[in-house]
C-alpha cells in the first residue's frame, strides 16, 4: 500500500534522487520549509496532517497532533525535542515508531575523539602552534612530554552508539574503559559505573568523554564538584551537547590546572561568540560541532532512512529505533 511520506530535510540533487528512487512506491511530500541543517528545528507544517511517515526534523507538537504518523525518523542522533514523557508515550500507545540516525555519526564521533586523544598525546598541537607562531624548535619538551593511549583509562559519561564505537577503536590501546549508564547491565570491552560510583572513578581516569544528550537530568552535570575529582593529568572530552558542562566551571579548572585539557566539539551557545572566555583559556581546544561530519553525511542519513523503510514495510527491525 502506498503511504503518505513528508520531509522537510532539503539534499544536493544526486542525494534528492536517490531519496526519490528509494521511495517511488510512495507518495513523497517535501515542506515549504525544508531544511539543509539537520541541527535546525523543522516549523510546524499542515502538510503533515497527511503523512504516515515522517523524516528529517519534523516539529513535535505536530507530530502529537497528527495521529496518522505512524513512523517518524529524525536525521540527527540527538533528538531532545522528541525526548519527553509525553512525545514518546503517546508513540508507544500509539504503537507509532520512533527512530534517529545514531549509526550515522557514531563513527565519526566516535573517531572525532579518537583523533584528539591522540593529537593530545603526541603533543600535535603545541607542535602546529609553533609552526604557526615563532616556529622555535622545542625537540625535547615535545618528545618528552608526549604520551602514549597504551594502557591509559577512559571513562564515557553515557554510552550509545558513539561509546561503543569508540570501545572498539580504543581496544588496540589495551585501555582500561569505564562507561556511565542509567542502564547497569554487563557490555563487552567496558566496565558499567552507576551513577552512584561516579565520584569514586572519576579520580582513576587518564580521560573523560562527555557523550550526554541534553535533557534536564543532564544539564550542567559536569560541574565544579565533579570535576574537582578528577586528576590534575585528566583530559575532557565533550561531544555530548554543550548543555550538560557547566561551562564556567570547566574554564576554571583549566585555568588552575585541576585538569590538563579539554577538548570540545559542542557548547552553549551555539555559535561560540568570539569574546566568550573559552576561546582564550589555557589548554582549551574547540572545533565548531563537527565531530559527527563525514563527507557523505546526507547520503548516508537518506540510506539509513530507506534501509528502515524496507524494515518497516516487512516488519522487520528497524536500526536505532527508539520506541
């Protein structure tokens, strides 16, 4: 049966193609108000009232509205406007699908942080710093004080698809890995820590990897008291969302070297202003929320989307859904 299928997602054309050759069985609608971002927030849309299906980021007070959707997959991994009681009751009772794109950016990610931990390590940054200032020639203070990942430890502050990946890509450093979970059961490469243990951890750890979502239980976790545990040597990693780091707290514990660095890829706000402190601050390093980039990103979100239209055409298990 064909089935009504919104976005309001907009593509380069060759991805636009391939969107409408996987769908031609279907009736697809694109909004008015279409999208090239996948972090914007999609406006309410009438042209929803019609659809089964809906994909890209379509508003969720629509989504609760309309009770015909039957399906809605998000193109991001986040999805914290989604992320309440009643948005995902209301879908289970329903017996509507919920389904994000994590599979799509856990690599990236997950490799984003890799890379960091490494330039860290190897003491690339200061190294490209001289090249781009005095071009002085520190030979022993960056051969001597650069680190090796074998053997160190690793504690991530959640663990989806982006945690797991990165197990896999740390398994070759032999390093110890913690991970933080509401959810206490046993995973494969890595220790599960209550929340309750948390503080007892933190101070065994050579890096932190922040992979929280932003939801009101997580903003601001990573605050003062939390990182005042951790060692003057530890790293900071956030690729969660810049929410859930209390961001005046982390400047200040850069700047008395409670720890030794951080590494962040998302903050708030968004766009970081250029006065705002974390420019400036000591051993701070930031890219501009582009750890989930990959150059075949919007293709590989349009393959994930119709590999789950295929599940749910069959009946089959859809990847990454969430109810």
């Amino acid at each position: 049966m064909a089935l009504t299928i919104w976005t309001n997602t907009k593509f380069d054309p060759a991805v636009t193609q391939l969107l409408h050759d996987g769908t031609r069985a279907h009736r697809l609608v694109t909004s008015a108000a279409a999208s090239t971002s996948v972090l914007v927030a999609g406006q309410t849309d009438p042209a929803l009232a019609s659809a089964a299906i809906a994909f890209g980021q379509p508003d969720p007070v629509d989504c609760l509205r309309y009770p015909n959707i039957k399906w809605v997959e998000v193109s991001t991994a986040g999805y914290t406007r989604y992320d309440t009681p009643e948005f995902l009751e209301t879908f289970r009772t329903r017996g509507s699908a919920f389904t994000n794109a994590s599979a799509v950016f856990a690599d990236p990610c997950a490799q984003h942080v890799l890379a960091m931990m490494l330039s860290l390590g190897r003491q690339l940054l200061p190294s490209h710093r001289d090249q781009l200032t005095d071009r002085s020639w520190h030979y022993e203070q960056r051969r001597y004080h650069s680190r090796l990942l074998t053997g160190q430890s690793v504690l991530m502050l959640g663990y989806g698809a982006i945690g797991r990946r990165l197990t896999e890509l740390l398994a070759p450093f032999g390093m110890t890995l913690y991970a933080l979970r509401r959810q206490t059961r046993s995973e494969t490469g890595v220790r599960i820590v209550p929340e309750t243990e948390l503080t007892r951890v933190l101070p065994l750890v050579d890096h932190i990897v922040n992979i929280l979502p932003a939801n009101p239980a997580t903003a601001g976790y990573v605050n003062a008291r939390r990182l005042a545990c951790c060692r003057p040597t530890a790293k900071f990693y956030n690729v969660g969302r810049g929410t859930t780091v209390d961001q005046p707290a982390l400047a200040e514990a850069l700047r008395s070297r409670k720890i030794a660095a951080a590494y962040l890829d998302v903050m708030d706000p968004e766009p970081l202003p250029p006065a705002h402190e974390l420019w400036s601050t000591p051993n701070c390093y930031i890219t501009p929320h582009t750890a989930g980039g990959r150059h075949d990103q919007d293709e590989t979100i349009v393959r994930h989307f119709l590999q789950n239209l295929a599940a749910y055409e069959s009946g089959g298990a859809m990847t990454d859904r969430v109810v």
